[in-house]
C-alpha cells in the first residue's frame, strides 16, 4: 500500500481583479485583440465579466503597467491594444535558466495541436476552411508588408494572425477542450517566440499552406504530420537561438 501523503497546499481567495487581468491577458497574448485595436470600454467590460467597474480599473491599471494597453483618459479615451515590447537578451537568460520548462511547453504543443489538427481534417466544414483560408491570406499580406519593413510592428500583425490560424484549426476540430488545451499550449510559447522571431523569413507561412491543403483534402494523418513537423521546426530555431 503506497504511504504517500495527498499534495494538498493552502488555497488562496484569488481577488476578482486578479481572474479579470488573468482574462484579459489571455485574450491579448492570443492575439484576439491586436495591436492598436480599440477594446470593449470599462462598462462593456464589466457587464461582459460580470464584475465591478472597479474591479475592471484595477485590471485595467495592471495591464497598463505591463504596456500590453494603453488608457487614454477623459472625454473619447479607451483602452488601446500595444504591440508587446520584448527584451531578447533577458528572455534568453531567462529560457537557459527554464530549459526544461521550455522543452515541456514544445512537447505539450506537440501533443495537442498535432490530434486537433488530426480531427479537424476529419471534422472540418465549409465554414471552417473559408476562415483560415481568409486567415492564410492575411498571414500572407503580413509577411509580404513585413519583408518591405521589418519592424515589430509587422511582426507582431504575423504572429497575431499565426496565433488565430491555429486556434481556428482547433474550431474545426469540434472539441471545445482540446480548443482550451491548443489556446493554453499557444499563450505559453506566446513571449519566448515573439522575442526571438524579431524578424520574419520569407517561408514563414510555408507550413501553414502545406497544413491547410491536408485539412482541406481531408488527410488526417498528413495533417498531423505536418503540424508536427512545423512545431519542430520552430522547437529546433528556439534551440539555436538559445545555443548563441
């Protein structure tokens, strides 16, 4: 008979602005509200949540700290979407002293997108195929714009798209916990590889237009393949980045 204690800890009362920030984090790391979007304002917010005006300040004030939004104040302000700024030299210090960290969340990713995009090229509807095809093209019209001018602006406008091209090959999966798994595996690897991607190569959409053409001819098993084959090849140049 195992003799083994239950791991129980203290659990903590989380204040409700902590739940809100969490949220609201979650969303803009996503990519479900870009750089320079406007987003919902404080009362929208909070009939949204279900909480407090107050409690959506405090959140708001975080985030703001963070510089993920910036709040313009008084008659006509908001809440405005900011481009993440990345210092690469402290992520990279901070990736060497958590490889193990880093190589869970690649093997975690792996794992999760690999059977979403497996049952989305078997679950897939028309629906499904129109929005990432929309969201292929505008990958494609981000990089295009991002090889003319290299800035973190464009950079940021790629990912975001990335981000929500694979979240929509989740939607079409039809599981709404493996669509959670993917956005959790996705936010994890959000920072590391915006830091390191500071610059896009012109094959950086190649994957996604091999993966969709598998889902699109309904492939399960090539499908697979290659989103696997493309987290691997995003796992090997954070390796190398982490390796100069």
């Amino acid at each position: 008979m195992s003799t083994a204690k239950p791991a129980l800890v203290p659990v903590r009362q989380i204040p409700a602005h902590e739940l809100v920030v969490d949220q609201m984090r979650r969303a803009l790391e996503l990519g479900q509200f870009r750089p320079g979007d406007r987003m919902p304002t404080e009362r929208e917010l909070s009939d949204m949540l279900d909480v407090s005006r107050t409690t959506v300040r405090t959140a708001v004030a975080v985030l703001e700290r963070e510089g993920l939004i910036a709040v313009r104040r008084g008659r006509g302000g908001g809440f405005t979407v900011q481009a993440p700024e990345y210092d690469a030299a402290e992520m990279r210090r901070e990736m060497r002293r958590n490889k193990r960290e880093v190589r869970d969340a690649f093997d975690y990713r792996i794992i999760v997108e690999t059977g979403a995009t497996r049952l989305a090229a078997e679950r897939r509807r028309a629906t499904d195929l129109t929005d990432l095809y929309k969201l292929l093209n505008g990958m494609e019209t981000a990089l295009q714009t991002a090889m003319d001018d290299q800035s973190a602006q464009h950079t940021t406008d790629f990912q975001t798209l990335d981000s929500a091209f694979h979240l929509g090959i989740a939607q079409a999966a039809q599981n709404d916990r493996l669509l959670d798994a993917v956005a959790d595996a996705r936010r994890r690897m959000w920072l590391p590889v915006g830091a390191i991607f500071g610059r896009l190569e012109p094959n950086a959409n190649d994957y996604h237009e091999s993966i969709l053409e598998a889902i699109d001819n309904r492939d399960p098993e090539l499908a697979a393949a290659r989103m696997e084959a493309h987290i691997n090849d995003t796992r090997h140049t954070v390796e190398s980045w982490l390796k100069r």
